[in-house]
C-alpha cells in the first residue's frame, strides 16, 4: 500500500525547472520586438524632452506661466491634467508635471498592456506558446519572459526620460524632479504590467485579455478625474493618482512610488499562482456552453458579427453610460470650483457656450468621443482577426460575399460606435439635468454627441480602408486617433496653430453645446467616411485573403 502509494505521488516540482529556457525566451521576445519596443520608446522619450524646449519658447515669462496656471486651476483642468501640484509658483518643471505626466504615463501603460497581451495570451490562443513549450521550457518560462522584457523596457523608458530631462539644461528642471517624474512613468507602466499578467490568466482571448486591462486603465483614469475634481480621495485607489501625487519638479514625494511598487509584486504574484491553477490554453474563466439550437439571426454574415461582438459590446456600453453619469454629477461644482478664476472667466468667453457650465461640458463631450472611437477601431480590427486566424474562409466559401462580410464587421463598429456615444451622452444629461434641476440638459448634450459620430466612424473607415489596401498597416489608424488625442489636450498647453487642430477630424466638429450648429463640416465628414469605406471594400474585393 505504502509502494502505490509512493508511486502515485506527484514528483515535488522545483521552481528551477519551472523557469527553464527563460533566458532563450527572453531574447526571442526581444527578437520580435526589435522594432516595436525602440519605436514606443523613443516615441515617448522624445515627444517628452522636446515638450520641454517648446515651454521656454511658448511660456518665456513668469506673468505667462502663471496665467496658464490659472486655466489649469480649473474643472476642466483638474479633469484633463490633474490636481494642479505647485500652481502657485509654476515653473516649467510644474508645468511638465502637471501636465504631461499624465498622458506620458498613460501610454507606458498602454505600451505594457499590449506587450504583455502579446507575449502571453495571444501566443496561446494562436498555438504557438504549444510549440515552445513542447521543448526544455518550464511551465513558468513563457511569463517570467514576457515580464522579464517588458519591466526591462519600461525601466529603459525612465532611465532615458531622466537622464534626457535632467540634462535639458531648462531653468527648474531639476536632476531630482526628473527623476522623480520618471519613476512616476516607470511605475505606472510596471503596475499594468502586473494588470495585463493576471488578466491574461483569466480569459481565453488576446483581445479580451488586453480589453479588460483597458477598461482597468481608462477606470483608473476616471477615477482620477473624478478625485482630482472633488476632494481628491478617489484619486488614491488609481495607479495614475499615485504617480502624479510624486509631485515630481514641486516637492518630491518617493512614498506614493511604493504603494506601486508593493501593487506591481502583488500582482505579479497573483499572476503566478493563477498561472499554474489553469491548463495551457484556457483561462480561469470557462465559456459557456452554447444552446443546442442555433439562432436564426447567426446564419447571416450581420449577425454572426454582432454574436462575434457582443461581450465587447456591453462591456463597452456599461462603461461609457457609467463615465457619463459620474461626469455628469460633476456639473454642480463646476461653477464653485471656478468662481475664483478671473483667468478662469476670460478663457470661457473665448469658448462656445458662454458659460462655464457649456464649456466644460463641450470638453467632455469630446473627451468622450475619443474614447468611443477606441471602440469602433477595436471593433473594425475584427474582420483581420477573423480572417488572421483562418476564420473567415469557411464563412467566404459559402454564398457570402465578401463585401457583406467586411460590411458585417463595419456595421457593427459604426452602429456600436453611435451607440456608445449617445449612451455616455444620455448618462451625462441624466446626471447634468438632475444636478442642475435643468431638464433641457438631455436633449442638449444628445445633440451634442450625436454630431461627433461622424468623426468617430472616419476611425473606423480608415481601419477598414486600410484592411482591404494594406492588412499589415492597419495599426496605423491608431495614429490618427492619438494624434487628435494629442492635439485636443495638448495644442492649448503649446499653442498650435490652427491648422494642426484642422488636421484631425474632431476638429472640425461644431462644438456643442452652446455652438452653432453648422451641417457643411459633418456633411464632409460623413462623405469623407463613406469613400474610405469605398476604398476599403474595393481593395478586399481583388486581393488575397489569409488562408
């Protein structure tokens, strides 16, 4: 008995054999990311230190320093930049902690997210994490890999933007405020790090791996803006709070760096253990079985798109109606938190709306509809995945052409597209009319989304235009939407000239509420929508498809 007994046992498992081929691993991924991981970083480091020579030119005075700390000292500035640390004497140190940090952080964020994603999920679910782990590689290899290059890359990325800061030679641009500022960059990129490790352990999918660490981050965004407009305490349960509360080129805080660092180990913790409770190729969470009998709906190309979509879709649906209620319930303190603000009032009138209230909200209609159309671009992808992962052949072999079938995927991302939008909308208004006992709110801010949608749906046109031209240059229509995101937040903060703002499709939006609107610009927009997709469909037509 003591024999069988002895014989069932498991062998004990050692950790040394658990990481086995990790070194290899590691200069594989960096193999793949050769291009990838110096193109990220350098973006960042290099869009950041050059912010710094364009302040001295824009910014020469302190009388014209203090008066941009003015705006920031506002609902609007608090909502798109943060807490406004050092406003009181802005130098050009607190000028690029308050109001670059944020996005620079964001986009380390984004960077290891999608890294990670990359790495670990989507090898699995395209089989070839199988093939490597058929050699000598350890059960835990692939992780410790993955993790190994992208901390290593975002440790490069802050050790780049101190020493590139630090040696700026810009007046308060301090050795130890850019090193500050770059820890806060480093840490927040760790900390998602650790997010896009646990995640990918839950579900059995790249996309909704790397769609749930997104929703994380854009929530530690919300909660960030919604603290920094109150009374700043929901701002400490978010990675983002933590690092602008190192009030880097003010009086620099080091503690705040370790709740990220302990949340980072945490996480990367958790990843491990839910790493070995769970086979190669599935996630934590199982599907669902299916009905026995399949809906009706499913044998058109329209509805097996929206079947394909759907979880996204109402993951997406209860976020935005959740940003626009909490937004909306903000309205209240808009006015009180800009009484103060001669400054404040001046730059109003120069905004539609003529009032503070209208202004604000002009701003987070837009902001809004930014976010949407990471929605449709994601949406829009759908019909390369599909067709990347062979999918999409069986579905072609059969009666179906192929212009319904991209035009299935396209209608899903335009229709959910103005879907979102008028749902944050109908949140925001719902929030705004009850705060504000103002029931014209509604249908105001309602209109006020509706004339964005055209914009949005130029993002996912251009996806789907590039889809059928170029399949491999289809991540370039993310350009298009972080370089409205670029010039929407930052062309005030380096005064761009106009024609910047003209390049990007939400800058020829009318800006309600409170300004006119004029049908000529959307009419355009819409136009220029439709022959992309024209150009889209054309190409997908007469080219080969993955097989």
């Amino acid at each position: 008995m003591a024999a069988a007994t002895a014989v069932a046992a498991p062998p004990r498992h050692h950790r040394a054999g658990s990481l086995r081929g990790t070194a290899t691993l590691v200069r594989f991924t960096l193999r793949r990311d050769r291009v990838r991981l110096p193109v990220w970083i350098a973006a960042l480091v290099l869009s950041t230190v050059s912010s710094v020579s364009s302040f001295t030119t824009t910014y020469p005075s302190a009388k014209e320093r203090q008066a941009r700390a003015d705006l920031m000292d506002s609902p609007t500035g608090a909502a798109l930049a943060g807490p406004g640390h050092g406003l009181d004497d802005y130098t050009y140190g607190a000028m690029l902690s308050n109001e670059m940090l944020l996005y620079v952080a964001i986009f380390a964020a984004l960077m290891s997210v999608l890294l990670v994603t990359r790495h670990t999920r989507a090898e699995e679910e395209t089989g070839c994490a199988e093939l490597v782990r058929a050699n000598a590689v350890g059960r835990h290899a692939p992780l410790t890999a993955t993790l190994t290059v992208v901390a290593g890359a975002n440790l490069l990325l802050g050790a780049l933007l101190a020493v590139g800061l630090g040696s700026s030679g810009v007046e308060s641009i301090t050795w130890t405020g850019s090193i500050a500022f770059a820890a806060a960059v480093t840490a927040t990129g760790l900390v998602f790090t650790g997010v896009a490790a646990v995640t990918a352990q839950v579900t059995e999918h790249a996309r909704g791996a790397a769609g749930i660490a997104g929703a994380l981050l854009g929530t530690a965004y919300a909660l960030r803006a919604v603290g920094d407009m109150s009374n700043g305490a929901l701002s400490w349960p978010s990675p983002i709070g933590w690092a602008q509360a190192t009030r880097a080129y003010v009086d620099e805080r080091w503690w705040p760096l370790g709740i990220a660092i302990a949340v980072t180990a945490a996480l990367i913790a958790l990843a491990y253990r839910l790493a070995a409770r769970r086979d190669l190729g599935a996630g934590l969470l199982r599907p669902r079985p299916g009905p026995p009998t399949a809906s009706p709906l499913l044998s058109t190309p329209l509805g097996l798109a929206l079947r394909l979509q759907r979880a996204a879709l109402l993951w997406w649906s209860l976020a935005m109606l959740t940003a626009g209620l909490v937004y909306g319930s903000l309205v209240s303190s808009v006015e009180d938190m800009a009484a103060d603000s001669g400054t404040v009032r001046d730059w109003i009138e120069e905004l539609p709306g003529k009032s503070i209230v209208d202004s604000w909200l002009t701003v987070i209609v837009s902001i809004l509809a930014m976010i949407v159309s990471v929605y449709a671009i994601l949406a829009a992808q759908r019909a390369q995945g599909e067709e990347s992962a062979g999918r999409a052949e069986p579905v072609l072999a059969t009666g179906v052409s192929r212009t319904r079938w991209a035009a299935s995927h396209l209608t899903v991302a335009l229709l959910g597209a103005a879907f979102l939008l008028l749902l944050s909308a109908l949140g925001l208004g719902v929030a705004a009319a009850a705060t504000l006992g103002d029931a014209a709110m509604l249908p105001r801010l309602l209109g006020a989304a509706l004339v964005y949608v055209p914009a949005v749906w130029i993002t996912a046109a251009l996806v789907i235009a590039l889809y059928g031209l170029a399949p491999r240059a289809i991540a370039l229509a993310w350009a298009v939407l972080v370089y409205a995101l670029v010039v929407g937040t930052l062309g005030g903060l380096f005064q761009w000239p106009d024609w910047m703002a003209d390049l990007s499709p939400f800058g020829h939006v009318p800006q309600l509420p409170g300004a006119e609107v004029r049908a000529l610009p959307i009419v355009i927009l819409l136009a220029v929508a439709a022959a992309l997709v024209a150009v889209g469909l054309a190409g997908f037509r007469r080219r080969d498809i993955v097989t």
